[in-house]
C-alpha cells in the first residue's frame, strides 16, 4: 500500500521541455496548435515554455520530444498567427530551429537504447534521442535494413527512413568563403 501524500507521478525537470517549446515557438508554431496537439491547455504550455513550472509529467515530456520530432521535419508555418508567435518569442529572446540537430542538447539513457536494440523490454517508451540512437545502433552497426529496424524497436518504418535520410543530409559545413578540401 502507498501512504497517504507519498506518491507522486513520475516527473521529470521541465527545462528542457520548456526549451524545446520555445523553439517551436520561435519557429512559427502557436500555443494553440501545440496545446491542441499535446492535448493539453494552452495555458499549461505557455506556462512550461515561459519557465513557471519546475517540472513536468515524464508522459508530457516524451509527448513534447516526439511532437518537436515530427515538426522538425516540417517546414516553419506561415501566417499571421505565426507570424505572431515569432515576434512573441524574439521578445523573449528564444531563438527558432538551427540546422544542428537538438539530440546533441539531450542525455541519451544507453540502457535503455541497449534493451530496444536487443528486443528486449526497455522499462519506458524510447525518447526521441534515445529513438535515434537505437535506429543508429541497428542500421549501422547491425547493418540490418529500415525495414528491419523499424520491426526490431517497433517502431514505424517511415520514422526510421526519415531518420537515416536526416542523418545523410546532415554534410560537414563549410564556411562561405572557404575552400572545401576534396579527397
């Protein structure tokens, strides 16, 4: 039995899920679409985005990864309400979507990738970073297909396509300017 007052839900620091809505937000999506989609009140997101909340649900903050996943690989919405939601953001100096991918902003739990990747139960549903890190694992150094991967973490085919077309769109970046070395 759980005492009275003693349990809490797993909750999970909520800055880095406030980061990751301030650069939706800066990127054009509004509080409205983002609440709608992470079905939650528009005022609970703003609230996280803006830092009023300590921390978050542990299922909101693997929501927010996945729904940044998925938009990430959309183009920045027009309009004018979008239009709106960057000037809000450039008031508050968050700063939109850059080319380097945000997994290098997140700790990857390696356990939990290691027990996907070997079909086993990880615990909890695979983070964004930890997806891709998973995909990584069984594409490359397995060296077995997308289709494969997608059966062996269970996961959509078309995330692991995008995932691995990401990856290769990614080339080393050169300075305007500057001579690229060809080998």
């Amino acid at each position: 039995a759980i005492a009275y007052g003693c349990w809490q839900p797993s909750l999970v620091d909520a800055e880095p899920v406030a980061e990751l809505l301030r650069t939706l937000v800066a990127t054009g999506w509004t509080f409205t679409y983002l609440a709608e989609r992470l079905e939650r009140r528009i005022m609970t997101v703003s609230a996280i985005a803006h830092g009023e909340r300590d921390r978050v649900s542990d299922d909101l903050a693997v929501a927010v990864s996945d729904l940044y996943d998925e938009l990430f690989t959309y183009p920045a919405p027009t309009g004018r309400a979008a239009t709106y939601a960057r000037r809000t953001a450039a008031r508050h100096g968050w700063r939109p979507i850059v080319d380097e991918p945000w997994r290098s902003l997140v700790d990857v739990d390696e356990v939990v990738v290691h027990r996907a990747v070997r079909q086993e139960d990880p615990g909890r549903k695979l983070g964004v970073a930890e997806r891709g890190a998973a995909i990584d694992h069984v594409v490359r150094v397995s060296r077995r297909n997308q289709v494969d991967a997608a059966r062996v973490l269970g996961i959509n085919v078309r995330t692991v396509m995008r995932h691995v077309h990401r990856d290769r769109a990614e080339p080393d970046a050169v300075e305007p300017g500057k001579a690229q070395l060809v080998r």
